[in-house]
C-alpha cells in the first residue's frame, strides 16, 4: 500500500456499463423471455446453469428441510442479525399525513407499500444469506405483501443433480419472511420479473445484486419496473488519527480489499507514524489470508495510504471520495461527524469495524458506491414505499384562489386550465361570476 | 370521446428512448462540452438558438429588472402559489435521528440536504413558471445551499438581439430562492451541469423537464450525477359516479388533453348517463378551445371514456391504470382514498379541479407518468437530500456480538472480515480471547 501525499491524490471514478456484446446478448435474452416465458427460463437454464429444471418456484416442503443443513451457530447468528436490521428499519417507517386548514381545504400525502417487489440473490459462491437480510427486510418492514426471490439453480455435477438452491439461502430468506422462491437466475429471471411469464408475475421493482448481465438487464426494464440502484465496487476510507490501532485499521482496510480485485480500501491520515505502522500491518496481516490473490491485487491498484497535513485536508478529502463505507477512527470520532458530508455508512470510533456494519448492528449494507454517497442513500425501507399526494379543496378557497389560478395557467397559454376553473367560479361563485 | 367497456380496455405503455440519431448527437454535444467547456456551450448557442451568448451567467441586474416587465396579477399569483408550495413541502422535511441503546452503542441515520443541485428549465413556450417553482421551492426546503438554474437564450429575430430570458421564468426563480441562472439550453446545459466548464461548476443532481435530447442527456449522465425521473406525456383519469357534474368531469378531461397530442385522458364510470353527457360536454368544450388541434387530437387518440359495471371495478382499473392525476368525482371521495393504491396526485371532490394542483395548492405538480405511479412519487424534499447510516458500536456489543459476525462473514468464506473482528475480540476481550 503506497503512502501518497492527499493533495496529490487523483479522483478517477467509471461507470461500469458493459460491451455491446453484452448489451445484445441481454436485450436477446429480454425478447425471448417475453416472448416464450417459462420455456425461455427452462431453457436458459439448461443453457447457462446446466441444470434441467421442473418446477420452477422452491416447495414449502424444500423450504422447511433446509433448516435441517444449517448449523446452530449459523442459524442463531442469522437470527441475531435479522432481528437488528428489522429493528434498525422500523425506524425508518414513516405515515401518511395529512394538513387540515381552516378553509376546509385538506392537503397530504398518502405512503403506502409497493404491493410486489423481487430479490435477485446471485448463485454459487456470491450468495451471501446476509444480503438476502438486507435486502429483504426492509421491504417487509415497509409492508410490501409479495416479497419474491429469485436465484440461479445449482449446476449439476460431482454427484449433485443440480437444480437446489444453498439451503443458507433459503434459511435467510425463510428468516426474512420470503416465501415465494423461484430457481432462475442471470438477465432472464430479471425479465421474468419484469414481464412476467406463466410462473412469475410481474413486479413492480428488483433489487439486489448480481453480475453484469443481471445489472444490465436490470437497467434494460427501468422504467417498465423500478430497480434499486447498481452497485459499483466495494469502498472504505479510514480516516485515523495518531490515536488509532494501526492493527485494527489494517484488517478493517483488508475486509474490503478481499471483496473483489476492483475493490478500494484507502487511509486517510495526518500521522506519518501510524501510516507507515498501518503500512507494514497491511503487509503482515496480507500473507495469512486465504483470499491473499485478491486482497493483494485490489491493495496494489486501488489501496492507498494518503498523507494529509491537518484533519481539515483530512475530512475535505474524505468528503471529495464520498466513500461507501467510512470508519472514523479517531480520539473525538462523534465530533467528527457534522462535517462529514458524504458517505453511505459512518463507522464511530475503534469498535465499529466494518464488518459489524456489513452484518449485524442494524443499519443496511446496500451502500452507494462510486461517490454516488453525494446524493444516494442506503437501501432503507423508503425504497420500498410510494407516496400520492391528496388535494382535497374546499368551494371558500376555489372561490378565493380561482382568479390567481386563471392567471397563471392564461399566463402558460393552457386556457383549458382556466376553463376548468372558470366554469366551477360560474356555477357555484354567486356574486363572484359577475366579477 | 369513444365510450368503451372498461374490461375491454387494453394498457399499453412504452417508454420514449429517441432514435440511434438523437443518441448519438447527444452523445457528441457531451463529449465536445466536457473537452471545450464554456466554448462549446457559446458555439452551441450559436448554432442551436442562433444567438451570439456574452455572459453566461445572468446577472443580478437582470434578474432584478424582470420585475419591472411582469404585472402585477402574475406576480400576486406567483408569490400565492410559491408560499403554498413552500408550506407543504415544509411538512415533508425529515430531521435525523439517532438510537442510543442501553448497552452503549448508538445507531442512526444521518439526512442532509444535497450540496449543488442544477433545474433545467425549457425555453420558448414551453418556459413555464410554475414548473421552476415546483422543481426549485423542494430543493430550496431541503436546505440545499446552492440551486442553479440552466434555460435556453431566447432566439434573435423581430427587432430582438436575442439572449435574453423570458422575465416570468427570472421572476419565478427569484421568488423561489434561485440567484444563480445560466443562459445556456439543451444537452449541452445537462453536459455543463453534470461535468463542469469554467463558467458552471458541476452539480450533485439535476432536474426540470425538457425535449428528447435534454432527456437522452439527462439519462446518460446519470450516476455521475442524481437525475430525477423522466416524464412523459401527462395523464389524467377522472373517476366519476352519477353525482358527478358532466360540465367540470369534462373540462378538467380537457386541461390535460391541450397539454400534448400525447397527453392521456380518460374518464372512468359506471353511469351511462354521465358517460353520454361527459361525451357530448368534451365535444363542445374543445370547440372553442384556443388549442383546440392538440387536444382534439390527444382525445382521440389517447382519450377514452371506460365504462364499468360497479365502483369495485372502476377502483381495481384505476389500480392498474395508475394514473398521474386522479380525480375522484363521487359522492363519497373521501371514503374511496384507502382504496386507491397508485396514483401520483389524487383530487377529491367537485372543488379539487386538477389546475388547483397543477398551479396552487401545495403540493408538486411533477408526478409519475406511465403507470410509474405504481412505483414512484411526486417530486418531494426527500428528492434533495441523502442519507447516511451511522454505526458507533460499543465494547460491550462488541465483545457479545463478535463471535456470531465472525461465523457470518466465515460462512460467506470473507476471513478478513472474521479477523477485523478476531484482533479486536483478541486485545480487548479480556478472559473472552480464549473462549
């Protein structure tokens, strides 16, 4: 990890957009769903999962024995979780209301759960059951009534005859409430979301992650559905003092660098002293870990120890970077915190290491990525709701209000809005249709 | 009008993506503004409005002499509607919060105004002041510090030398807060906005309606920047019983149908007879209408009157229509609200004509068009700020919680994860590091 001066440091951020030739292949894919449904799923599976699929949706009876291939400690750590990050975002929920003035006029603004939301859970070794929590719960906690998974069948082989699904899938989803489970997988089963096919009806939003043909796809049907928004590579900034644990902060800056080679983790710090001690610490916790490959190449690329002159430069920088996650490990962390503009989850302090965030406190692990922290939030329950607004207007304010509203739409050239107006100021007004 | 049964009627929606030409030719105004920044948007001016543009920025002189060139009834009503906006967007505001739990950890959920956010205001007849109050005042409520605004320079001709900006849109942004404006339109003002010139810094996200290539622009820079949603042609569903006045149900029919050949009108009902009166009120209604082409055009394309056997089935159509503006026309609006799940805006009652919303009564008049109400919802205050969660994690959580993290992040195969845990629990845990 080079130690590099802040203020020579390079902001450089990419958006992820795929080639052509996967923008054809996802499109393709799209058509064929909509056009074949289940028999487009089925063949897609045997196509990219190897998998010979027959009942798409997961039984109840499939549900219920994969309680029985998970261990006690998973379970009740599982638990543990799910209970803190619903209670985290019943926090969130918010009401409808309403403003009743005195005119009688009675103005608001109705909140109500979507009535149908998918989760893509990705397969094989990317199926993490803390991301079905996450992504799961706050959309029950919102009140959505049809939570449904979908996640690619197992590939059939070394004795499996494919087609299950990681019972720890099904567990956390069972967890989390998820009852309506169906093993498809890639750019069709987001189609199949979408549009729906003989199985699956359609939804009106998809969340959760996957590679790029799921993230493509998913940018294809924006607008036919809502999506969440598409994660980039994970982030963290360690903004430390001379106060900080250079042992702690190394292995908080590796838990994001072994996510992925693309991942970024950086220290931000005035201390020379700790960047060189969290330097060296970085390469001796390096060598014993069992994604080294990985850790060590997202270090090399995209790790970086930048050297600030006073913690000012230090939160400047760190509001610039607008990073994912940020630890602030720090003698005052709490009096930090005003000043920190942006960043999707705020770690206080020596005992908030990230990966008490990623899994267990509460708060959600959906972060923005890739300096979106500047005007993106945390997948929280609001995702999940839609509000209306209510006008409900009383004859004293239309009579009192009609003019003005005539002259703005008249103004506008939309004599139609006028119209509307005025034939109500003639019938009901009295004295005022002669005025 | 057609009248036609309700369970005949087919929902077709598309979504407008402009042609490969639009999308190329927007690309390229992008990439030419991103590598000559103020120099592009002059040549742009030049050959786009066919105005030779001096300063971009408006100056506060200008701003300050449209007050002279706007009447005193546009003013009054301006400033009317502005303090009505403003007092509903207030009630949105939401403050943050923190959970302090007796174990001494505290959670929460920090919500801060957006830092620069830019409003797009169309040129021409389409330069609207109700609409930058409506985009502005949210942003203004949410607390963000800097709004700016981009609309196009009026073109030369007829003993004008053009540039200049029409006064009500300088009013509007003056009343609603706004001091910064640039002079600059189309995607070159979205590239200025989302990239930078020397002239523009960059914004966090944009907003504000305007053509195909405003749109396409808007849509390509998104995720570097935050864009809003992209609307299309305006909706209205009236749904109406036999208390109904066929004079009003059809005249607020109209208010939509001259906004755009494409706009949408329809009128849902389970009475003949005010079917047939809507029918033959529409007919003469648009007789004398000044834009009587467009909307005569938009209700026979796009306008509709649905005939239903019972209210259950006008609600359940209205569910699925899930219409921009809704009207209830009916005896009882208010006992129908719970009812109605997707709309973007809902009015009750004879006195709540859809211009009272579109012009005065407080709440947005930017709304989810194209069934996207099933998912979206009106421009809010909630649209201009972000979130961030924050984590202070407390020893003794630590110390409780850290072996269950740690079997979570293992069972994922995330070891570094488990670790910056494990070094914690090693050095502060006490008798725990040998448990």
């Amino acid at each position: 990890m080079k130690i590099i001066p802040g203020a020579e440091f390079k902001l450089e951020r990419e958006v992820e957009v795929g080639t052509p030739a996967h923008q054809e292949a996802v499109q393709r894919i799209i058509e064929t769903v909509r056009k074949d449904g289940d028999e487009a799923l089925r063949r897609y599976a045997l196509e990219f999962d190897k998998v010979k699929v027959g009942e798409l949706r997961v039984s109840a009876e499939e549900l219920e024995a994969a309680y029985a291939q998970v261990d006690d400690a998973f379970l009740s750590a599982l638990r543990g979780a799910a209970a803190n990050i619903r209670a985290f975002h019943e926090k969130q929920k918010r009401t409808s209301w309403f403003d009743l003035q005195p005119s009688g006029t009675m103005l608001g603004q109705v909140v109500r759960p979507l009535r149908r939301v998918g989760l893509y859970v990705p397969g094989g070794k990317a199926a993490y059951p803390s991301s079905v929590l996450m992504n799961a719960i706050p959309a029950m906690v919102a009140g959505v009534p049809e939570v449904v998974m979908v996640t690619p069948p197992a590939t059939a082989g070394a004795g499996a005859s494919g087609g299950g699904i990681d019972p720890h899938i099904l567990v956390a989803a069972a967890e989390a409430g998820v009852k309506e489970i169906y093993r498809v997988g890639g750019a069709q089963a987001v189609a199949a979301l979408a549009y729906g096919t003989e199985s699956i009806r359609p939804v009106d939003k998809i969340v959760g992650p996957g590679n790029i043909y799921v993230a493509l796809a998913k940018r294809a049907v924006y607008g036919v559905v809502d999506i969440d928004s598409i994660a980039g590579p994970s982030e963290i900034v360690v903004l430390a003092d001379e106060t900080a644990n250079p042992v702690y902060a190394a292995a908080d800056l590796l838990s994001q660098a072994e996510h992925d080679e693309l991942a970024s983790a950086m220290l931000v710090t005035a201390s020379r002293t700790l960047a060189e001690r969290v330097q060296a610490e970085v390469q001796r916790q390096l060598e014993t870990l069992p994604r080294k490959g990985i850790a060590a190449k997202s270090v090399a690329d995209y790790g970086a120890i930048l050297l600030v002159d006073s913690l000012d430069e230090a939160v400047a920088l760190v509001n610039r970077l607008a990073p994912e996650h940020l630890e602030l490990l720090v003698a005052e962390p709490h009096a930090l915190l005003g000043r920190i503009e942006n960043a999707g989850a705020i770690f206080l302090g020596t005992y908030s290491s990230e990966p008490v965030g990623d899994y267990f406190a509460g708060p959600n692990h959906v972060l923005p990525t890739n300096g979106t922290a500047r005007f993106s939030s945390p997948l929280n329950v609001d995702d999940f709701v839609k509000k209306s607004s209510v006008i409900s207007y009383s004859k004293q304010d239309l009579l009192a209000n009609g003019e003005a509203i005539m002259t703005l739409a008249r103004h506008e050239g939309l004599e139609a809005h006028a119209r509307a107006i005025q034939v109500r100021l003639e019938q009901e007004g009295g004295d005022r249709d002669n005025g």
